[in-house]
C-alpha cells in the first residue's frame, strides 16, 4: 500500500470518528484503534525489505547477524511501544501511555547489553 493510500484511509478514519465522538465516542476509539492496527499490519510488509536489506549489508561487512537482530529487536521495541501509547493516549490514559514508554525504556537498555559489553570489551583490548 502506498503512503497516499495510508494518509487518505487515516483521513477518512478521523472524519468518520469526530462525526462519531459526537454519538458515540466508544465506537470512535474502537474504529481509530481498528484503523491505527489496519496501517500498522500494511507497513509490516514493508518492513521485511529492510531487514533483508539491512542483512544482506550486514552479511558484506562481516557484522554479526547477532547484533543486527538485537538492533532490529530495539527498533522493534521502540516502534510497538510507540504505537501502544498513542493508543492509550488516544483513549485519554495519558498515565497509562507513560508507563508503556517507561518499560520500553527499561527493555531498550536489557536488549542493548550485549552491545554495550562488546563496545565496552573492544575498548578494554584497545588501551593497555
């Protein structure tokens, strides 16, 4: 699906929910959330030509696929949690977006461990 596509559905879907706030606000955040994960499941295709792209790259410079499926997790993480959030946000549960963001902080730093320990040991070898 195109970027045109996306952006005429979100717009159609935002008409639609302010027209339906006025009626019925739970069937609008009911069809915001149903659009929001309609356009998330659109773009995943997408995402699979990067991560092919990013491997093959990876594979040419001898980088670790290890180390790129933890970058691509974090990436993952941050995305998904983003998306959460706004979704609570949109349901005026600001608190409960803030918590969502919190954890992904926390999950961000446990996948980069690994990481920051080969940075950290490539250092150490480095100065005498």
């Amino acid at each position: 699906m195109e970027i045109w596509q996306i952006v005429g559905l979100a717009l159609i879907v935002t008409i639609m929910s302010v027209v339906l706030k006025q009626i019925r606000p739970e069937i609008a955040l009911q069809l915001t959330i149903l659009a929001g994960a309609s356009i998330f499941i659109l773009v995943l295709s997408k995402v699979k030509v990067i991560v092919e792209l990013l491997q093959t790259l990876a594979d040419q410079a001898n980088i670790s696929s290890y180390y790129l499926l933890i970058i691509l997790k974090i990436v993952g993480v941050a995305y998904l949690a983003e998306f959460g959030a706004q979704i609570c946000r949109d349901a005026g549960e600001n608190s409960l977006a803030t918590k969502i963001e919190l954890a992904a902080k926390i999950g961000v730093i446990l996948l980069a461990i690994p990481i920051i320990v080969a940075i950290t040991e490539s250092l150490v070898r480095l100065v005498p």
